[in-house]
C-alpha cells in the first residue's frame, strides 16, 4: 500500500492581500509558518519514505517544515508546481475582475466556457495532465509507504476533482483546500 499525503503550503503574504500568486510567489505569513509547524507535529509518527514538493518557494519551505527531525531531502518537482495563470499572477483579485471580468466570471463561476489562452494561462487540462505526469512519477519511484506531496491549491483541486471522477468543467476554484491541510490518497495494485 502506497500512502500520499498531500498538502497545500502554508498562508502567504499574497494570500492575506488577495493577490494571484500561480507561478509568482510570496513569503509565508508568520500563521503559515505556524499552520506548517502543527501540520509537523500531527505528522511527527508518520515514516515518510520521501517528501516532494514543488519548485516554488511558499510549498518548498512548507516541506522543510513538515518534514522537521527528519534527514529526508525535499526533491523539487516542477509537475507539482501551481497553475499558470499568465496576466492574473500577481494581481488582486478584484483587480482581476475589473479588468478580465468576462474570463473571471467563467475561471470562478464557469470553468467549461473558461479559456486560459486569453490570458496567456496553462488551462485546467494542460495544469491537471502535468500535475497526474508528477504523481505517476512518484509512484514509479515508490510502492509502499507514506509519501509527503506539498503543492499548491488550484492544481490540488483539479486532481481531487479529477480522482472523484469529475471532469475538469467541474473543477471549482471556490473549493480549495485551506492553507497547511491535507488529504491521504492509498493507492494499491497499481
């Protein structure tokens, strides 16, 4: 039996100020640091074979936390790094909406009539097929234990939309995972 846990990195700055991180990124808050720092504690009796995180530094440093007392190496994945999100990384949120207010309302209320091309973005699929090339990577390299993934919330979401068997137009961004929680997906007979 092969154990993932996955987990979303620790607040940001950019998460307090509503801001669009995506590939940009922000330091943790001091609460995220902490939210890491609880997160470690609950997994302190957990034998993490291995620990991946993704290239961006908000979910590396969310690793190096969990992964405390441990002489594990977090290995950088580029798969599980967040989506894309071309001209809306680093814009707030409302700002997005003011100025993109037809491709917000599809990305938030719609995401079948979303297109990520205007926008310069990777799409839901494009992030959602790089995101599952990173996870088969990690399940060619380990076949039982616990692995620890911290990626990010929008590529979270479509990968648990996508193993609830949903497709991609049903992937809601409303329904992120909070900051520095996680989910546990057992995979056997693979």
């Amino acid at each position: 039996m092969l154990n993932i846990y996955f987990v979303r990195h620790g607040e940001t700055v950019w998460n307090t100020k509503g801001i669009m991180q995506g590939r940009l990124d922000s330091e943790l808050t001091e609460k995220g640091v902490l939210q890491a720092e609880n997160l470690s504690e609950q997994f302190e009796n957990i034998d993490f074979e291995a620990v991946y995180s993704s290239e961006l530094g908000r979910a590396y440093k969310t690793a190096n936390i969990l992964k405390s007392g441990r002489d594990i190496e977090v290995k950088k994945l580029e798969q599980l790094n967040e989506k894309n999100f071309g001209v809306w990384e680093g814009m707030r949120f409302k700002d997005i909406y003011l100025k993109y207010p037809k491709e917000a309302e599809k990305f938030f209320k719609n995401p079948a009539e979303y297109d990520a091309r205007l926008i310069n973005a990777e799409s839901l699929i494009e992030a959602l097929e790089r995101f599952l090339d990173g996870i088969e990577k990690i399940k060619s390299l380990h076949s039982s234990g616990n692995i620890l993934v911290v990626s990010h919330g929008t590529v979270l979401n479509l990968f648990f939309n996508y193993v609830e068997g949903n497709s991609v137009e049903k992937f809601s961004e409303n329904e992120i995972m909070e900051n520095s929680t996680y989910r546990i997906i057992e995979y056997s007979d693979f």
